[in-house]
C-alpha cells in the first residue's frame, strides 16, 4: 500500500469572524470534539486568559478584545488539524491579514440574529482575494434569527460568492429542533446540554419518518421541506472544485454554546477542505512534498510570557520536514541558523516539537531576527513570496518621554516595529518618528506594549495624515538621503519608510490630487511590491 506523505493529513485554518459573533465558543468546542481536552471550559480561552496570565493581555481585558493569534492544533479522525486564532477587533487588522496567509482555508462564522457584519466583509475580501476556500457556520440558532433563506442570500448576495448549505435548521430560538442533513434527509435533534460543557448527545432519525412529528410540530416540518425544495431547485448545486477554488462556500447551521452542529461542521469541512498549499517561490511553485524543508515566518510576538522576556516567531511549513535542531538558511541574514527552540503552543501550555511538516505551524523562540515573512529553508534558492504590507489610514508621532528611558524606548520600538505592531517612517528632516497602522488602536497597543514591557514613557499624537503614496520613478521606488522635492501643496509632507523609499503623506485625497498635479511625472504607488 503507497504511503501517504505525512502533509496530506494536515489541514490548516483559521475562523474569521465580527466581533461575538462565536469565534472562540467554537474554538473552543473544536479542541472538545478533538479529544485535546475533556471540558471545553477548561481552555475557556479569553476569559481564563484573563483571570491569570500575562501582563499585557491587560490591556485586552481592559478593551474586551483578543489581541494574541494562537495556534492550536489538535488531531480528529486521523486529521492533524491546525488552527490559528485570529485577534477580533475591528480594528486590529494586519496581524489578522498575516495569519490568513499560513492558512488553506477559512471557517467563516456568523450570528444567525444578525446576518453578515462589517468585519466580516473585510476578512472575507482578503480570503477572497488569495482565493482560499471559506467555509460557512451559522451559529446561534438556540437564539431568535433571521430567515435561514435570508440569511443564505445574504452570503451570497452582500460576499458575492454562491452558497451550498450542507444542513438545515428547523426553527430557531425557542423553537430550535435541529438540523437537518441535506443529503440523506437524516434530522439531528437538538437537546440543549448543562452550559454546553459535554458533547452534545445526539439523537438521529429520518425527516420523514412518522415518529418525527411527535417530537417536532408539524408546521417547522413543513416549513423546513419547503425550503429544501425551494434550494434543491434555484441553489447553487454542490460542487467540490468550486469549494477548493473558494467560490462555492458550503454553508452549516448549529449552537457553538449548545455543541449543536459541531460535529457536522468539522466533519464536513475535514471531508473538502483542501490539503497543505504550495507556496509561490518567484516563478516556482514549492510543494508539500518537496524533500527540500521550506517556511515562512508570518507573525512575529514578544513577551508572550513576561516572566520569560521571549520571542516567539511563527513560521508555516510549506515543505519538508521540519526537525528540531537542523540547520536551515535565513535569506534575509544571509546566514545558516540551527532551529533549536522550536515549541508549538497549546493554549498557555507550550510543547517542543521535535518534527512537523508541511501545513504544520511551528513558534520558533529565541532571539534570531526573523522579520514577518523571512523564508527558513534547506535549500538558499528557495525564497517565498513577501506578506503584502498595508497601506496605512492614521498616523501618529511617537517619542521617549524622558532621556532616562531613551535606550529602553529604542529598544521597544525596534522589537515592536519588527513584530510589526505598527509600520515606522521618518519625518523628512529625520527628526521624528511617525508610525503608520491600518487602525488606531495598533498605536494604543504600541504604546501600552512600550510602558509595561519595555518601561519607557511615551508621547504619542496624532497625525492629521490619512493617505499614502510611494514615490515611483520608472518603476523603481525614490531612494536617496535627501527629498526629492521641497515643491509641496498645502495638507501634503514628505517621509521616509524604514527602508529609505520616499513617500507623501496627505490629509485627504483633495491633497494628493494638488501633489500629484504639482508631481506630474511621478507615479505613486499604493504600496510597494518588493
Ligand atoms: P467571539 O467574539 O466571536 O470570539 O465570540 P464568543 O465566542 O466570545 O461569543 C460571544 C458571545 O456569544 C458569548 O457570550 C457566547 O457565550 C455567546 N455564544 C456563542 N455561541 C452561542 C450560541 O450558539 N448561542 C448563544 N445563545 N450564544 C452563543
């Protein structure tokens, strides 16, 4: 019998979801049905976190929001399944955007009582545009929602992308009585759990057997066949290429709090969601089975635990083997590096790995300096494809408040730059640091990581700045010690990225259009494509 490369069994995902919508209710039932612990409470994550660790997740107990992506990985019907935790916040984005990238396919939850939310577009466009296949799970059916019909043609009307639901609700809230299996017609009856704590029991009977209406009221029965008969004839039909190209998402119903549906989903999405991705080296595709061991370091995070004062870097496997302790090529050093502290995390518990393969996630802990998407391979040829910088919409000026703590706060913001906390540039005169984020609360963070970690007092204001341009001639970036320009319109200034490249600042998109019309001869860039 052939055997099966080890990458085959690996499935890598992550959960996208608004805010409360159930993102860590089914993480945290994943990991039940996993077998990787017996109450799903115990791993309560946020709010455990909360009660005990570490300092800085002060500030996320302080604002509600999950700051930290983990990763969790656990094995269920011969599946190694690796699961990346996204952060939650609306505005917390980047961090959100890297993780996507070590992933092959994403489960998208949304509240039954609310429909698709904001958020929730915004990730989806991302995963839309790597093209990764979305799974859908409809959650909180135990509660009053909307028409399950609505609900589907909101996915695929406000998400532009066809749906096939794989099960369906008969009734909800109140009257929720349980799923039902488009495919065989087999009805799973909900039984509500204590505090959802044990796995769900199940009961399992067909929809059309007698015995069905003494358990459910006639008139959810017939609404739920109508609606089978109404999707069997205007769906979208299932179709497995369609999924793996992520333009079919099957859609599934059920109770994260209650366990309802969980097993179907996980099920579900472990029978088509695709199996480890190659990963673009320039022109060359590099695949799972390659012998040749390759990964990218995609999120970097320090002082985890500050009793440990660490720094773990989170590298996806794409090839070979990964074996605690080999060597391997750090292209961006230019060096050879030995790969000794390799650890995976399992909720605050933190394990060695000695081998993991493609597809798996291992954190790398030490002092190397990785930078977010530095390629680690056998073979120096192999160089991946850099994780798109986004452009940011604030800024904000940032300096040491005391000389005391000048050397503390050089250091914090060398290490949180390169976590990639914020993006940092240099007023043209190079007499101040201006930082730049997608959202504003990356400066919060920023600041309160700088006070409690590196115990260097801050200035941070803000910037009236919200659009920014690289400075292009003949396609290349504008380098060079000195502005190119000082010919500026009003609302417009110059900087400098971390790299040297020039680039103009506006306040709105009026100022760019003056700059542009004084700079006829430069392109501008969006961003920068290296
Ligand atoms: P996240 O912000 O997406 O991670 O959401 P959480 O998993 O923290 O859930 C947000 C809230 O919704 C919590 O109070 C959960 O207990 C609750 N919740 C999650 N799933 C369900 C469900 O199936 N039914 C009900 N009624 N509440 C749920």
């Amino acid at each position: 019998m052939p055997v099966s490369h080890p990458s085959s069994i690996r499935r890598t995902l992550a959960i996208i979801s608004h805010p409360d919508a159930g993102k860590t209710t089914l993480t945290e039932k994943f990991l039940l049905y996993g077998g990787a612990i017996d109450l799903a409470g115990s791993v309560t994550s946020r709010r455990d976190r909360r009660a005990t660790t570490s300092d800085w997740m002060e500030l996320e107990k302080q604002r509600g929001i999950s700051i930290s992506s983990t990763v969790l990985q656990f094995t269920y019907g011969g599946f190694h399944v690796n699961l990346l935790d996204t952060p939650g916040h609306e505005d917390f984005s980047e961090d959100t955007y890297r993780v996507l990238t070590a992933v092959d396919a994403v489960i998208m939850v949304v509240d039954a009582g609310k429909g698709v939310e904001a958020r929730t577009r915004k990730l989806f466009e991302i995963c839309r545009l790597r093209g990764i296949p979305i799974f859908t799970f409809i959650n909180k059916l135990d509660r009053p929602t909307r028409s399950p019909i609505d609900l589907v043609d909101e996915i695929e009307n406000v998400l532009g992308i066809a749906s096939h639901p794989m099960n369906w609700p008969l009734g909800d809230g109140p009257r929720f009585r349980g799923i039902i299996q488009r495919a065989d017609g087999q009805l799973n009856l909900f039984e509500k759990t204590k505090a959802g704590a044990y796995r769900a029991p199940v009961s399992v009977m067909g929809l059309t057997d007698p015995a069905v209406r003494e358990h459910v009221d006639g008139d959810l029965v017939d609404k739920a066949i109508e609606e089978m008969e109404l999707l069997d004839i205007a769906g979208a039909p299932f179709d497995q290429e369609r999924v793996l190209k992520g333009e079919l998402t099957p859609v599934f119903f059920g109770s994260a709090a209650n366990n309802f549906g969980i097993q179907l989903l996980l099920d579900g999405f472990l029978s088509m969601a695709p199996e480890p991705s190659g990963r673009k080296s320039g022109e060359t595709l590099i695949e799972p089975e390659d012998k040749r061991f390759s990964g990218f370091v995609f999120k970097i995070q320090a002082n985890m635990n500050p009793k440990h004062r660490d720094r773990m870097a989170f590298i996806r496997i794409v090839s070979g083997k990964f074996e605690r302790d080999m060597q391997v090529w750090h292209g961006s050093a230019a060096k050879q590096i030995r790969l000794s502290n390799s650890q995976k995390l399992f909720a605050q518990e933190r394990e060695i790995v000695d081998e993991a393969f493609a597809g798996d996630v291992v954190g790398l802990v030490g002092n190397q300096p990785f930078e977010i998407g530095d390629t680690l391979t056998t073979d120096s040829s192999i160089k991946f494809d850099e994780i798109p910088v986004f452009p940011p919409e604030c800024f904000a000026t940032i300096r040491g408040r005391t000389t005391a703590t000048a050397k503390r706060f050089r250091a914090g913001m060398d290490q949180l730059v390169r976590e990639g906390v914020t993006q940092l540039f240099e007023s043209a005169a190079g007499t101040t640091m201006i930082l730049g984020a997608v959202g504003p609360l990356q400066f919060e963070v920023l600041k309160y990581r700088l006070e409690t970690e590196y115990g260097a007092e801050v200035v941070l204001e803000f910037s009236p700045w919200t659009v920014i341009r690289w400075l292009m001639a003949e396609g290349e970036p504008v380098g060079g010690v000195n502005a190119p320009t000082d010919d500026l319109p009003g609302g417009c200034a110059l900087a400098k990225d971390s790299a040297g490249h020039w680039v103009v600042l506006a306040e709105a998109e009026w100022a760019l259009r003056s700059f542009k019309r004084y700079h006829e001869n430069w392109e501008l860039a969006e961003r920068l494509v290296k």
